[in-house]
C-alpha cells in the first residue's frame, strides 16, 4: 500500500504500547541522546568497511554499541570494559545481562 495506509497500519498495530507510553511519560518523545551518541560512528561508517571482515565489523559495531550505551547511561567507557574484561572469564553465562553498562531508572 501507499506510505499513508502503512503509516495508519503501524499505529493501528502499535497502539496499546503507543497508549502506554502516553500514560506514563516516563520517556522522552525524542531520540536525540541517541542520534549524538552514535552521530561519532556514521561519521566514520566509510572507516568501518575496512574493518577486516564481515565478522570483525560486526564484532565492532557491538563494541561500539556496548561503548555508546556506557556513555548514555552515565558510565565511564574504558572503566566499564576494564571491569567487564576482567570478570568475564569466571562470569556464569546466566548472568551475563548483569554486566551491561546500564543504570537503573531513576523514580
């Protein structure tokens, strides 16, 4: 169909998570921390093609995207990966979700 029709389609079909997000405000409507976070690595994208190979670039956009969300989250990078480095070899698997560079919302 038409941009309209899928437009009316996607907020047809996102509308109880649409309406959730509406409710509680505890999101921002925008994306702009984002957008400037990964603004370093599209600038750089021509730099990326020559990564090595397939697997080596998508080994680095993990890295980066693992680095940005450090940043966004107020956590120092290279103090994160250092810590994460050197648990990772005795860390059970199950609880790999715990080293992430995240904080927890603020209430």
């Amino acid at each position: 169909g038409t941009g309209l029709y899928r437009a009316v389609e996607y907020v047809r079909r996102g509308e109880a998570a649409f309406s959730r997000y509406a409710e509680t405000g505890d999101l921002p409507i925008d994306n702009n921390p984002v957008e400037n976070a990964i603004r370093p690595v599209a600038l750089g994208k021509k730099n990326w093609l020559f990564a090595g190979s397939e697997r080596a670039g998508r080994r680095a956009a993990v890295l980066q995207t693992l680095l940005g969300t450090a940043r966004l989250n107020g956590v120092e990078p290279m103090a994160w990966l250092k810590d994460v480095l050197e648990k990772l070899p005795t860390w059970r698997y199950s609880r790999l979700d715990e080293l992430l560079p995240l904080r927890p919302p603020e209430r």
